[in-house]
C-alpha cells in the first residue's frame, strides 16, 4: 500500500468518526429534548432541523477560510477542536434558547470540516478518482448508519452522554488530522465564481436527500398505520435501505470511473425515482427488495456527486464544490422533511384516509428523481450539440 492510499484510508477513518460525532445523538433526541424541554416536541424538530439549517448557511465560508488559511490540515484541526468544543457545551447548557443557537452553529461547524476533509483528501488525479470518493463516501454513510445503534449503546449512561462521546471523537479526529498530509490551498487562487459552481451534484444531491427527507418520517408512520408493520419490523426495513446503501457506495464510485458520471447518475435517479414509485404499491414482503434496490440506486447518485465534484483541480475551489453538494443536500432533507409534514397535515385537514397522503409525499419523491434524472440528460445532451458548457 502507498503512502498516499495509507493517508487515504486513515481519511476515510476521520470522515467516519466526523460523521458518527453527530449520528450518535439521533436515538437520544427524545430523551434529551424531555429533559431540556420537557413536553415540547416542535423544540426536538427544531433541534434537528437548525443543525441541518446551519449547514446550508455554513456552505460559502469553508472555502474562503481555506484561502485566508492556507494549510487545510491546521485548518480542519481548528474546526474540529471548535466542533468538540461545542458538543460538549450542547450536553451542559439548559437554556432552550441557548441550546437551540449553539446547535446551529455546531452543525455548520461539522459540515464545514466534513467539506474540507473531503475537498482536500489526497486522492491524486488519476483514473481511480470515483473508487477514491467511493471509500470516502463509504466511511460517511456507515457513519449515518452506525450512529442509532452506537447512539443508543451510549444512552445507556445518560441522555447526554451520545454529546459527550462526539465530542471526544471530534478530539480524536484533530489529533490524527497532521497524519493525513491534506492537501494545501493556494491563497492566490480566486473565489469561484457562480458558473464554477458543481450544479449537477447539487442538483443530485438535493433530490436524492429530498426523497430521504420526504421519506424519514413519513414512512415510519406508512408502515404502521396502513401495513401494521411493529417499530421493531419498521427498524429492520429502515436496515434494508441502509445496509445496501453503505455497502454499494464503493463500487458505485468504480462504475462511475468505468461508465461515466452523468451516465451513472442519471442511470440511478431512474431506478431510485422508480423504486419510490413502487413502494406505495408494496406490501410488507415486498418492500425488502424495493428498500434495498433504494439503497442502491441512492449510492450511485451519492458517489456519481463526489465523484463530479471531486474533479476540480483547484484544491479551494474543490473544498467550495463539495461544501456546496453537501449543503444542497442538507437544504434537501430539510426542505423534504418539511414537505412531507405540510402535505400530510394539508391532506389530514381535508379527512382524507391516511394512506393517500402517505402515497402523495411517496410519489412527490419519485417525480424529483425522476424530474432530476431528465434535466440532467438534457444539460449533457446539450453540451454535446455544443449549446451549452456541462462538465461531466
């Protein structure tokens, strides 16, 4: 192994435990919130969506911070011991108000060091580049997927202890950042400019963390209440989504080196935008292979948009496209969950039985990927008849 692939798969390690420093609280929201404030579920939502509104705002700083340092790893050191800092305070402080501010900043924070660490990753310009994203990516989805088993291990010890062990692994990640040799940013190169942007992984990932946002809630209560599915068989099926998801990563990012990135991409949204299409359709057996064909087909969108955005020469501005995917992604989930949640109480209102509402938000899911899918062939379908400058 090489030394640059050796500082690879240390990276992959720290994108992990960056990740999982956030994941760990997801199972322990409930209990933490009661405590802080008790009998007030729309400060748990707030709790969840402020991180992820703070990451969308987050996106244009990264970059010009990385410009003004110059050395990423130093950098990312900084964020990372600020982030540490900052969980530790959110298991500390009891004022709701208080609370809610310090988690939109941690959850900026968190985006900026996981857009840095990916931005200037060793990964070398070379052939390899999709499988390189592809363990990147794939050490920050287990991390997704880890985070409500580990989380719950640590609930064990407290409501607040999930903060405290994120915050003793953002600890880790900056004392083992030097070992990695990220790679430097120039303080001459220009901020880019609007065209420079990475629009198609934005555009990917949105709609792919649409659907995700779209489908969190809703289908937990689908499962349920139209199926009679119990929680215990709902978290097995929520498994057949991720497990493929987090194992898929990888080898997508090689099909992507071999196929193409936009064939790869458009290729996925059709199957995910199918697979969300049929899932109102299914029955409780039949939803396994379609939860697992959903994995799939997200974990190629997912690597065909680091795999784009990786391209960029510039390190600064690369550490800018991946700051800017990670933040349409978030804005995506964000504005997914709170989609579903209007179209199921608009529906509600007018006594509709449940499950129209729960196949309405299913189907808007589908159509964005589908929708995606479509403007995307025909950006590349138009760069090739040299009407308009796609890169692909």
């Amino acid at each position: 192994m090489t030394a640059r692939n050796r500082a690879l798969h240390l990276l992959a390690l720290l994108v992990f435990a960056s990740v999982l420093s956030s994941t760990l609280l997801i199972p322990a929201l409930r209990p933490f919130m009661a405590l802080r404030a008790p009998g007030n579920e729309s400060a748990a939502h707030a709790f969840m969506s402020l991180s992820l509104l703070g990451a969308v705002l987050a996106a244009p700083f990264v970059s010009r911070l990385s410009r003004l340092v110059g050395s990423s790893t130093q950098l990312a050191i900084g964020l990372a011991l600020l982030d540490a800092l900052l969980l530790g305070l959110l298991s500390v402080v009891d004022d709701l108000s208080v609370l809610l501010t310090v988690r939109t900043a941690q959850g900026a924070l968190n985006l900026m060091l996981l857009s840095l660490l990916l931005g200037a990753a060793p990964t070398g310009n070379s052939r390899q580049l999709g499988a390189r994203y592809g363990l990147l990516g794939a050490a920050l989805m287990l991390g997704v997927a880890l985070g409500a088993p580990l989380g719950n291990l640590c609930l064990r010890f407290g409501p607040s202890m999930p903060l405290r062990v994120g915050a003793g692994l953002e600890l880790l990640v900056a004392v083992a950042l030097p070992l990695v040799g990220l790679q430097a940013t120039s303080r001459r190169s220009a901020s880019p400019a609007p065209g420079a942007l990475p629009w198609l992984p934005m555009l990917w990932a949105f709609a792919e963390r649409l659907a995700v946002g779209l489908f969190v809630v809703t289908f937990a209560f689908h499962a349920r209440n139209c199926l009679g599915a119990s929680d215990h068989h709902i978290g097995w099926l929520l498994t057949a989504f991720m497990v493929p998801f987090v194992l898929a990563v990888y080898p997508a990012g090689r099909l992507c080196d071999h196929v193409g990135v936009t064939t790869a991409a458009v290729a996925g949204l059709v199957l995910y935008g199918i697979c969300w299409l049929a899932l109102t359709l299914c029955g409780l057996r039949e939803m396994v292979p379609v939860l697992a064909l959903l994995g799939v087909s997200s974990a190629v969108v997912f690597a065909a948009g680091l795999r784009l955005a990786g391209a960029v020469q510039d390190v600064a501005t690369r550490i800018s496209a991946m700051s800017a995917q990670t933040a349409a992604g978030s804005f995506g989930m964000l504005c997914g969950t709170a989609l579903a949640g209007i179209a199921s109480a608009m529906l509600r209102s007018r006594g509709e039985v449940p499950h129209l509402a729960h196949d309405l938000v299913l189907h808007v899911a589908g159509a964005a990927q589908l929708a995606a899918a479509g403007l995307t062939a025909a950006l590349v379908l138009m760069q090739r008849r040299g009407l308009r400058p796609v890169r692909s």
